[in-house]
C-alpha cells in the first residue's frame, strides 16, 4: 500500500498583533497585549510561518492537521487574517483544524472560529452544518482524523483546557466503532499530561482511561510550543502523542524553534506502519533542514 502523508503544525499565533481599538482592550486581553509587546513579538515571526507553509508543499503531504491557536488575544481582526492564512494551506478538504486557547481568548469573540474558519473544522456529511460541533470526523485515505476541541474561555493567567463530558462520550464511541478497521488520529490542542498545573487539560484522566479502553494510533497536540513525545497506555500496545513548536517560533526564543512533523502511514502485512519525520529551524544550522525521522509503529 502506497504510504499516506499527514503534516502536523501548530500554534501559529499569527504577526504582527493588529492594533486593537481602545474599546477591545479589557479583561485578560489586556494583559495578553501587554505580554504580545513585552515578549511574544520578539518570539514569533510570520516570516518562519510563511517559510514552514513553503517547505510542507514541497514535501506534498496527502493532508495537513493544525492543533490550534492561530489567534493570540482573539481580536475580531485576527479570526479573519487567520482564515487567509489556512486557505494558503490548502483547501478545507485538506486541510483539518482544530482550535486551541487562544482561539478561545475571550467568550465574546470565540464565536468567529465557526465565522471564519468552519469548513475546516467540519465532518464529513456535514455540509448543513453553519455552528462548531466536537468532535469531528474526517475519512483521509486510511485515516479517520478526530478532531477534538478543549478550547474554553478561561480567566487571566489560566490557559487550561477542557472536553467536557458530551465529548467524551462520543470520543468513547467513536474510538470503540472503529478499532479495527483504521489507523485512528486523534487531533487536540492541550497535550492529556501537563507540566504546569495552569495550561493542564482538566479532563485528561476521563480521556486517558477512554485510551486505555479502546486505543489510537496517534495523537497530535499544540500547547506547549516544543518537540515532543509521550506514549500512553491503550489496550493492545502505547499509542504515540506527538507534540510540535509554535509554527512562528524564531530562532533563540524561550520555546523550540518553528518545525513540523510530517507521518507516513501504511498498511504492511496486516499491521500499521507509521513513520515520523520533523522539519524546521534548528540552533545549529540555518534554514529549514530534517531534524529527526523515527519509526513509531
């Protein structure tokens, strides 16, 4: 079986911040704005974001999965400069999205996530479908992509997220119907362990013990703006959560310089085979260049 391509990135947080209007400026989005002008414009760079989109085309992946936080104060503004962004990614086909915090900054603008960019975060068979509804489902070659969402408004300094347990319940279905018959991708924005109690995912452990029962194959997340890898326990084997830096990250920031991954999945001899590779920015070399390949299954 010819190998299937998915490429992986996140958390964008797309520059520059546009200038919001005196009147927008309340609450926690004070204090983003403060921290956007103190630190993150010096970390982020469209310039990075613009050059991984360069290089993931020319690696021709099947489909490209985004695990959140394209906005960073969620200024109206901003919703609309993200939609543009995700159609230079591809179309909605080809593209699945799922939102992350920031996209949640605050509740009165959440609501342009399904405005602006709900083709993306749309199942298959809901062409009718005009409001957000989690999870989704979306058949890709040999793989059912399940987009879940933990983004939920929270106060200032808190950055947690949350399934709740409407989601839960059809994560638990949906991972039981199809168990045997695909090569299951779970997208999420928070990772399901936390190093920081005030960016944890509140309702990890009702979804970890769903894992334990019925499995994945893969989890992709955002969040915590660095490479990373975690295996967590499922029924038959561990199943691999992957983790990426911000898609902006410069060079010599706090976090993991901008990457992404890239996983080829096939069918061999009646068992999956996924194969992970990461390109980006390194310290060492300028450039994108391959930083890492690995067979996970």
């Amino acid at each position: 079986m010819t190998a299937f391509t998915l490429a992986h990135l996140s958390d964008p947080h797309l520059a520059p911040l546009p200038q919001p209007k005196p009147s927008e400026l309340f609450g926690k989005r004070v204090l983003g704005y403060l921290n956007w002008h103190r630190n993150r414009k010096h970390r982020q760079s469209r310039a990075f974001a613009d050059a991984l989109v360069t290089d993931i085309k020319t690696q021709h992946p099947d489909h490209i999965a985004v695990t959140g936080d394209l906005v960073n104060i969620g200024l109206d503004t901003e919703f609309a400069a993200a939609r543009d962004w995700l159609r230079s990614l591809g179309q909605p086909h080809d593209v699945s999205l799922v939102p992350g915090n920031h996209d949640a900054y605050v509740r009165e603008t959440y609501p342009r996530c399904a405005a602006q960019w709900l083709d993306y975060m749309r199942g298959d068979g809901a062409d009718t479908q005009t409001q957000l509804a989690f999870p989704y489902l979306r058949k890709r070659g040999p793989l059912v992509l399940i987009g879940a969402s933990t983004a939920v408004p929270t106060p200032p300094f808190m950055a947690t997220g949350t399934l709740g347990q409407p989601q839960l319940a059809v994560l638990e279905r949906v991972l039981s119907q199809t168990a045997n018959n695909s090569f299951r991708v779970l997208l999420i924005h928070h990772p399901l362990r936390a190093k920081h109690w005030h960016k944890r995912l509140t309702d990890a452990a009702a979804l970890l013990d769903i894992l334990r029962r019925y499995g994945a194959e893969l989890i992709l997340h955002g969040h915590d703006h660095k490479h990373s890898l975690m295996w967590l326990d499922g029924p038959a084997r561990q199943i691999p959560a992957v983790g990426v830096p911000s898609t902006s990250a410069a060079i010599g920031g706090k976090h993991d310089a901008a990457a992404y991954n890239l996983f080829r999945v096939a069918h061999e001899s009646d068992a999956w085979r996924c194969d992970w590779s990461v390109r980006g920015y390194s310290e060492a070399r300028d450039g994108i260049t391959e930083l890492r390949t690995q067979r996970l299954i």
